[in-house]
C-alpha cells in the first residue's frame, strides 16, 4: 500500500464530496499498523474533513495529535473545533459522565483484540452500531467474557452472548456505540479474487480466495493462507474495502491452508441474536453449547445442551 498516494485521494475524495470513499481508504490505511505515526495522523487529520459534527472532529484531531504532539494541521483543526470552558468550572477539567452513559466510538477500530482468550490473542471486528463484535469460537472458546483491546491501553470487557463451534463464530457485546461501520455489503467472493486479511496489532496478509461449489452453499471459502498472526477472527475485504467474510483457524486434513466464513453467515447469526433480544424474554448464554436459552428460575443445567449452570448464576 502507497501510503501517500492513498492519502492524496483520500483528501481528493473528501474534498470534492465523496466522504465514505475517502473514510473507507483512511480505515484500510489506519487498519495497516505498521504505518509511520506521522502518516497516520495525517490520516486522522483528512478523516476529520470527511465528518459534520464538532465532537466527531475533536475526536479526530485528538488521535492525531496523540500519535503527532506537533502536527500543525491538527492543532489549527482542534482550535477551530474547541470547546468554549464551561461557566464556573476550571479550563482542562471535565466532569465525569453519568452511569448510565454509553461512550461513544468512533470509527477508529475497525479491528479489536481479544486478549484472554485459551488459545492465544484473537481478533474481532464490530458488525453492529451498537458494538456486538464477531470473532471465532475458537477464540473465546469457553468464556462468557473476554478483554477487548479497542487500541494499546484502552481495553474493555465483553460479554459472550452468542456462539456456534459449527460455525466457529462467537458474537460478543461491548458497552460501546459506533459511528460508522467497515462496510458489509457488497458482492459475493469470486474464485482467485484478492483479499486483504486483517488482524489486531498485525500487518495486514494479502492473499486469494479458493471457492468450490460446495464451499458456497455451506458459507465457508477456502484461502490460500497457510499461517496467520493470530487465533483468527479478523475480517477480510475485497479491493473496494467491503468486508466478505472472517478468517478462521479451520484447515482440511489433506490442506494447511485456512478456511474462511462467509459475512452473509455472520450477518444471518447477527440477526438472529437481534432479534431474541428484542423479544425482552429472559435468556442466559451457556458457554457450554453457545446458545442462548430461556431462563427460567427453577432451571440448573441449559435447556439446550443440559450442561450444569453455576449456582451463583441464580443470583444475578
């Protein structure tokens, strides 16, 4: 990736009025972490031009000049956007939000860590506004919550609500809300296409997918990765940055390379998970089998797979 060459257009783009091309090359160029620090602020400076609010701009400004104390552009943007002191209170000092506030995320981490995973350091990417993360089962195994790494030092707690080891797909919520999206809509894989293969803290790996009759109907594609950086879990896009599906560890016997699944696989269990929590019933997660089942007080093992639920879980 030309770094430079990709932030010209992108400020082309943003300039002339076409802000989600512009966003989509800055997140592919901010998802590449082995970018300068000086080339990603200036990402986050052009980013800024691409949103409307003055919060979204400060936001954007303050990730550059986290990465670049220094950079011109961005402390002219962040004093354009400043907020006056409020009355009475001291300058620099910002009161703490309420409980039930949820903080606001903006798109700048299209992918996460999962850091307390039982087999290792995974990756996740956000399939929801409302911060529900996908991942793979094999990454969160288990557990009913895991540690997110949203970037270095800033981590949260989520909470497993959803999983599948024949799909090898785990959902997972987080207590975040996010502006915008890596884009999820798009054109199904085709044989020998070029993907881009993302993972948390990683370069990203280039590579193509292998598509079989077979692997359509099941939803799953075979890659011609042999390795990854991580457990998996990471989205893979397509030349217009339009996510098409999530890397998994999963190999034939007679094949080291990795199989993917499909987005319209992930987006089907998204949907569904949806759609039982707007019911309003009460369900528990059972990280034994991964399925969400009714809860009923008088019940001590999972309605699904029968596995024990732990006494303590009554008085939640």
């Amino acid at each position: 990736m030309d770094a430079q060459r990709e932030l010209e257009i992108a400020s082309i783009d943003a300039r002339e009025g076409r802000p989600e091309y512009a966003r989509q090359r800055l997140w592919a160029l901010l998802g590449a972490l082995g970018q300068p620090k000086e080339v990603r602020a200036a990402a986050y400076v052009i980013l800024a031009d691409t949103y409307l609010t003055q919060a979204e701009k400060r936001a954007c400004y303050g990730e550059a000049l986290a990465l670049f104390s220094g950079h011109i552009e961005a402390l002219r943007g962040l004093a354009q956007v400043a907020l006056p002191p409020p009355p009475n209170k001291k300058p620099g000092i910002t009161p703490p939000p309420p409980p039930s506030h949820r903080p606001d995320l903006v798109d700048f981490f299209p992918v996460v860590g999962i850091l307390d995973g039982p087999n290792g350091l995974g990756s996740a990417f956000f399939v929801s506004r409302d911060g529900l993360l996908a991942t793979t089962r094999h990454v969160i195994g288990g557990c009913e919550t895991v540690t997110v790494e949203l970037a270095e030092g800033r981590r949260v707690k989520g909470t497993v609500v959803w999983s599948s080891s024949a799909l090898d797909l785990a959902l997972v919520e987080t207590p975040y809300t996010v502006h915008s999206l890596m884009t999820l809509t798009g054109p199904a894989p085709l044989p020998d296409q070029a993907m881009a293969f993302h993972s948390y803290h990683q370069e990203l790996l280039y590579g193509k997918l292998r598509l079989t009759g077979r692997a359509i109907t099941d939803g799953w594609f075979a890659t011609d990765l042999s390795g990854l950086w991580d457990e998996g879990g990471g989205p893979i896009l397509n030349r217009d940055n339009a996510v098409v599906g999530m890397v998994t560890r999963n190999c034939s016997r007679s094949s080291p390379h990795v199989y993917a699944l499909s987005l319209s696989i992930i987006l089907d269990a998204v949907r569904r998970y949806q759609a039982q929590a707007a019911e309003g019933l009460p369900r528990r997660y059972c990280p034994a089998c991964g399925q969400r089942c009714w809860r009923d007080a008088a019940e001590m093992a999972c309605t699904m797979c029968g596995a024990s639920f732990a006494e303590d879980w009554l008085r939640r």
